[in-house]
C-alpha cells in the first residue's frame, strides 16, 4: 500500500492566514480584499492569496459584492459556516509533479521560472520613487516565507549577529551540505519548515527549483540589488539553505546537492 496519505489533514489555517480569517469572522457583512488589506496592513496581493486560500479549504466563500460603478463588481468574500469534506491537496501536488518532473524535458527549469512569475505576483513592489535597498528586500522576502509557512531565519555570513556560526558553517560549505566553493556574500535564509516537505523529498528538483525561482521573483518585484543565487535543500533533516547575493557579487559554483538559478 502507497504511503502516500489520499487526504490532507482538517484545515486549521495560522499565521496571517489564520488572522485573515479571524476578520471575515469577525464582521456580519462581506469585505472585499482592500479591506482585509487595509483591516491587516498587508498588501492587496499577499490578501488575496490567503483569502482565496481559505475559499479552496472551504472556511471562506467568494461571491461578486454590489456594482458600484461601470465594470465589473469586485469580488468579496465571508467566512463559511458550513462543514466541508476532506481536501486531498497533497495527492494533487504529488501527481502534478511527478507529470512535470517525467513529461517536461527540462522540468527543473520550468519550475524555476514558474516559481519566478509566482514570487513576483506575491512580492511587494516599491512605488515607482521609492528605492529599497538590500536589508528592505530580505525583510520583504522574509515576510513572504513566513506567510508560506517556511518558518525562515536569517543569519549574516560576516560574524555579525546571532546566528554567525550557523552562517560561518554554511558559508565554508561544512555542517549543512553545501557544495564546495566560494559563497555569495549575501546573508543565508535557513528555511527551518517545509510545508511541501513529503513531496520535495519525492521530487527534488522540482520543487526547490520552484521555492528558488519564487524567492528570486519576489526578490526581482523590490527593484534591489539582491538575489537568491543557491538553495541547498535538506542540508540538516529539517533545514533547507538560501544563499543570497548582491549584485557584482561572486556566483557560487553549484554542487550536485544544489539547485541553482540560471
């Protein structure tokens, strides 16, 4: 009998996903994303994609709200009261990677830039005067991985911060797996949580190929001079490693346990 589970577990959303929800409960009416947006301080686009998450876990309803002007109405959304059935997300995601990884000729690749398109729909992008430098950029990053559930620390690889040694190791290429050769002089992303864990160790390639290509798009949305240049999957049991670079910055030379941009 396959190990792989045929359902997900019951939805019991957290984080920002688990607030958002918390304010359709809160309110009697509909609220479109703006207001969520606004009720939160997130952006309009990182609103949307929890509000329609919850609406694939069936906590949320969609619906077009009252047409205020010429065009079409907007879409608002409600908490649902209403008991759903099981979802069977991660059997989907098995199978669909498994077709791109068998049927595409160069599924690493179209991952990455599959990953690329979503990060810079999830990224934050700076208003057209507005510059944002490198620290800006990995904060920003940084938000986006915690809202998918990543649960990512950021470490500094020049001894500064408390993480320094953790940075060190990684940089030199020793404790967590890394390739050999020279690092980017950028900080390293450990991401300590992967949400799609079961189906990355299945398909690895793939899958890191699509979180670096989503991290370099959200990264490319802030206009800065920084970008994820390597990620080092499972480079401890439940750790993976973002190397970040800034731009002139070295390349680092990939390894056969690295999945790197191109």
């Amino acid at each position: 009998m396959s190990e792989t589970r045929l359902t997900d577990p019951g939805p019991v959303p957290g984080g920002t996903r688990g607030r958002v929800l918390d304010v359709l409960r809160a309110t009697d009416g509909p609220l479109g994303v703006q207001d969520v947006a606004a009720a939160l301080r997130l952006h309009p686009n990182t609103a949307r994609y929890h509000l329609d998450a919850l609406v694939e876990l069936g906590l949320a309803t969609r619906e077009p709200g009252e047409r205020g002007h010429a065009g079409r109405p907007r879409m608002v959304y409600r908490a649902s009261g209403e008991a759903t059935g099981r979802r069977s997300y991660r059997l989907l995601a098995e199978m669909l990677t498994a077709l791109i990884a068998t049927r595409l000729p160069d599924a690493e690749q179209a991952a990455l830039e599959a990953g690329r398109t979503w990060g810079r729909y999830l990224g934050e992008a700076p208003a057209p005067w507005q510059d944002v430098d490198a620290e800006e950029a990995v904060r920003r990053l940084v938000a986006v991985l915690t809202d998918a559930g990543f649960d990512p620390e950021v470490v500094t690889p020049n001894g500064a911060g408390p993480h320094a040694a953790d940075a060190a190791a990684a940089k030199d290429g020793g404790g967590y797996g890394a390739a050999p050769g020279p690092e980017p002089g950028g900080p390293v992303i450990r991401l300590r949580h992967c949400p799609f864990r079961e189906v990355a160790e299945r398909h690895t390639d793939v899958v890191c190929a699509l979180h670096l290509g989503m991290m370099q798009g959200v990264l490319a949305e802030t206009r800065a001079p920084v970008t994820a240049e390597r990620l080092v999957p499972f480079a401890e049991p439940s750790v993976c490693l973002t190397h970040l670079a800034t731009a002139g910055g070295p390349s680092p030379k990939a390894g056969p346990a690295a999945t790197t941009g191109r």
